[in-house]
C-alpha cells in the first residue's frame, strides 16, 4: 500500500491549491480526483470559466448598439453555439495544462479514481488502498436534483449539460432566481432567446439589499427577461415540442418553453466518501463540520470549499485552501470570511464585499448609506453602459467602510477596492481623499 504524507480529495480550486501549497513545503502529497479531465474540478469544467467565456459574448451584443450609434459598423447576425463551445472546450484544456503544470512543479502526484474513507488513516481509490497522516477533502458539491424536475439532458437541463447544447433554443424557462440562474438569463436574452426567470423567494439574489435585486429586476424587464418573484412550480410536463411548466405566483398559469433550466442550488459532495469511516462529521445538509481552522472533528483530517457551510466561490476555496494547508502543516489561522466578495457576472454585474445595508442592520449597527450613480462616471458613458450605482455601508460613529455594493459594468473588477478598504478598516475619507485615475470607473468612489 502506497503511503503519503498528505493527501487531497479533489482536484477543484480547493484542492489543487492546497495541494500545490502542500507540494511546496515539502510534504510528499497525492492530489486525487475521479478522471484528469476532472482537474479544475466544477470551476473549470462547468462554473466560473465557462459561464464567463459564455457571458464574455453576451456583453459584446450588449454593447454593440451603444458602439454602431457611435459609428461603429458592425452587425450582430447571432451566435454560433457550436462554435463557442469548442472555444470553451479548448480554453478549458489550456487553463487544465496549466494547473498540471503547477502540481507538477510542486511535486504534487496525482491519481485518478472515485475515493472512500476506510478510516481515518486509509482510503480506498477505486479499489486501491492508500495510506496517509493527513488529509483534505475538497470534494465540492453538485447540482441539486428534485423530484418536480427530474434532469433528463434533452428538454429538462442542469448547468452542467447547457454546455453541451450546439444550438439556441427559440425559448427558455430558467428556475432559480441565484447567481447561476441571472447569469445564464442574461446569456440567452443576449441572443435573442424568450427567457423566463422564476424566482420562488420575493427577490432575485435573496442574499443581497432589495434596492439591488429591484435594480436587477429593472434591468433585465428593460432587456426583455420575464422576471417571476414568489412563484412555485406545481407541474412539469415534458412533450415532444418542449415543457409546460405550470405555476404558482399572483395567478395560476402554464408556461410554454423548449428548454428548462434547473438552477435550483448545489449540494456538497460527500455522501459516497464513507465520512463516518473516518470519524468525520458533517451537517444534516451533508456540509462537512469543520472548526475556524478548517479542521474536522478528526484532528488530522481538513475539510475546505463547497463541501463545508461557506460561501460557495472558486476565491473562497483557494482562500480556504491556503489557510488549511498551513494549518494541517502547523498553525491555527483562520479566514476572512466576513469581508468575502461575492459576485454575479449578469448584466447589470453585481459585486459586494463586507456587510450589506440588511445584515448591518439585523445586527443593530449605527450606520449611513453612501451612494453614487454611474450616470455621474464619464468612463462608465465612454463604455456604453452608464447604468448601476454603488452603494457603501459606513459606520456612523467611525465612518469606518463596513461594506459596498455595486450594481453595473465593471462591478466584479472594480469591488477590489471596496475589499481591501473593508479589510483595512479605512475611512470613507480615506477613500475619497485617494488619487483615482480619471477617467476610471474606479473614479466612482470618488463621489461617495
Ligand atoms: C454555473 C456555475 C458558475 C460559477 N461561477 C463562479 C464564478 O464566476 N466565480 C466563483 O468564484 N465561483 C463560481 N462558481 C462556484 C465555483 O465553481 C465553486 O465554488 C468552486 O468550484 C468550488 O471549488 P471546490 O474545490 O470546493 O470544489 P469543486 O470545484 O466542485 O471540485 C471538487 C472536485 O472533487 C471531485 N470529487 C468529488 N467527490 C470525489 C471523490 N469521492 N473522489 C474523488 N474526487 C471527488 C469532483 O470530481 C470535483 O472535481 C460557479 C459554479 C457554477 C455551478
């Protein structure tokens, strides 16, 4: 039996950073995930990286009006799926080589197969025992399945096989009012395809501050979205033209579409790893327990990513999985959680850090709202898109920055900013008084 000193269950952005970490200080580590193709794991293979390659095109089509009426002349005639697929596929498989390239460069070794805890010292990889001291288990999570609508890859798709589709369809009802579902509304409205995005929460992005949601909501009526808030699916009836979704919001009614898709939340990976071998807890979400130090209930055993109850982003992971690498070597440092960026590449972008209005004030905080509207940006109007606004949450007494919120382009660059004035606990004079390059959008903050 093969023994290490440490090793890595899944190849995702938590696991291969940790891995890469554990490598370099020179533990010899195995990094094991179910085919190479895997390496990269959800962010590579069907996340962050496809979604925005995809949405990448999307914004070029939202702009081209704005940039023919300055005399551009250009003519957006459509899409060629297939086309964009393959430059996905190929864009994948280069960012793949070089995440190979990094694990082989820390002397990280890799091993392919599906990984079962025997104990807290042994797994099983498809039939061959490994030994370790240590390990981490970085195993994501996968796409929620429910009965009403069951995953058929043809009429009924999740975001794992819309990547597979080679042409547009005429219609789309997208279920899931979450980062995933804006996001792929904004893609297929770009193209001209009927959406309809059915929330059943009173918002969009029930995480956010409602004027940001209602923002939302206003952008995408305006981009032809039909946007469904408070509304349940009673009914799903796949038939050889597309789906009647039947539903419940203000009324009754049918909904006819092509496709459906199911973007409905992900659960954490980890009912086939045989935790309790191991000795290791989790939630009765299946999340895996782990203390501030990404430690399980199993001292020598980690757990980090969207396997454990934290925001579910490829930056969280490789924040996590740097921390829990250090600290499975020797320490105790934790993660910034609390000032953790989360991000929708919709159109309008959404971006926030730090506490939003409605947390700030559930936990009683004396604070005042700060806002500044693109319209007032000259970098925002020479972009094509002066829509949007930001929005800081500053604490009365201090004038500390407790957190911000920015709806429109450049949002998920431009939210950097706000991340390292929420960490560095600065003033909102502070911020005003920094020299921004002009004409930035960055220059926003400037007016806040
Ligand atoms: C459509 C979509 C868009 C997204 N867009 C963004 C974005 O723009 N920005 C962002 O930050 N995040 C985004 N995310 C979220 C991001 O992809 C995840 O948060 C991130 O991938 C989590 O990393 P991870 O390492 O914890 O797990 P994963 O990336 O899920 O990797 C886990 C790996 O473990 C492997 N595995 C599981 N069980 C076993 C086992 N028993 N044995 C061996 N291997 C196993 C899996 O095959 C997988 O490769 C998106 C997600 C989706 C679905």
């Amino acid at each position: 039996m093969k023994h290490f000193d440490t090793v890595v269950i899944g190849a995702g952005p938590g696991g291969y950073e940790a891995a890469i970490e554990l490598g370099r200080a020179g533990l010899k580590t195995l990094l094991i995930d179910k085919s190479k193709e895997r390496i990269g794991g959800t962010c590579l293979n069907e996340g962050c990286i496809s979604t925005k390659n995809y949405l990448e095109s999307a914004s070029y089509v939202s702009k081209a009006s704005y940039f023919t009426d300055c005399g551009l002349d250009v003519e957006v005639r459509g899409l060629n799926m297939e086309r964009l697929r393959e430059k996905t596929i190929a864009l994948k498989n280069e960012l793949r080589s070089g995440v190979v390239w990094l694990l082989d460069q820390a002397g990280v070794e890799t091993f392919f197969g599906e990984a079962t805890f025997i104990d807290f010292h042994t797994i099983d990889v498809s039939g061959e025992k490994i030994g370790f001291e240590k390990c981490i288990i970085a195993t994501g999570a996968k796409v929620r399945e429910i009965p009403l609508l069951p995953l058929d890859g043809k009429r009924i798709l999740s975001s794992r096989e819309v990547f597979d589709l080679t042409t547009l369809p005429k219609s789309i009802a997208i279920i899931g009012g979450g980062a995933v579902g804006c996001e792929f509304a904004t893609f297929f409205s770009a193209f001209g395809v009927n959406v309809t995005l059915i929330a059943r929460g009173a918002q969009l992005l029930t995480g956010e501050d409602e004027d940001i949601s209602k923002a939302l909501i206003r952008s995408f009526k305006k981009s032809g979205i039909t946007v469904m808030t408070s509304t349940s699916i009673l009914k799903v009836h796949v038939h050889t033209e597309g789906v009647t979704l039947s539903v419940q919001g203000q009324i009754e009614e049918d909904i006819e579409c092509e496709l459906v898709l199911s973007a409905i939340g992900r659960d954490p990976n980890t009912q086939d790893l045989h935790l309790e071998n191991a000795g290791v807890q989790s939630s009765s979400k299946g999340y895996i327990i782990v203390n501030a130090s990404f430690q399980t209930i199993q001292q020598n055993i980690y757990a980090l990513g969207d396997c454990i109850d934290t925001p579910a982003y490829a930056h969280t992971a490789y924040a996590e999985a740097k921390i829990a690498a250090r600290n499975l070597i020797n320490g105790t440092s934790e993660c910034n959680h609390h000032i953790n960026p989360s991000t929708v590449f919709s159109n309008p972008q959404i971006a926030c850090c730090g506490l939003s209005e409605k947390d700030a004030k559930e936990q009683g905080r004396s604070i005042h709202i700060k806002k500044a509207f693109l319209k007032v940006n000259a970098k925002a109007k020479i972009n094509g898109d002066d829509s949007g606004f930001v929005k800081m949450i500053v604490c009365s007494h201090s004038d500390t920055i407790l957190g911000a919120t920015i709806i429109g382009g450049e949002a998920t660059e431009i939210i950097h900013e706000m991340v390292m004035a929420v960490e560095q606990k600065l003033t909102s004079k502070d911020l005003a008084n920094m020299i921004h390059v002009h004409p930035s959008v960055s220059e926003i903050f400037r007016y806040l």
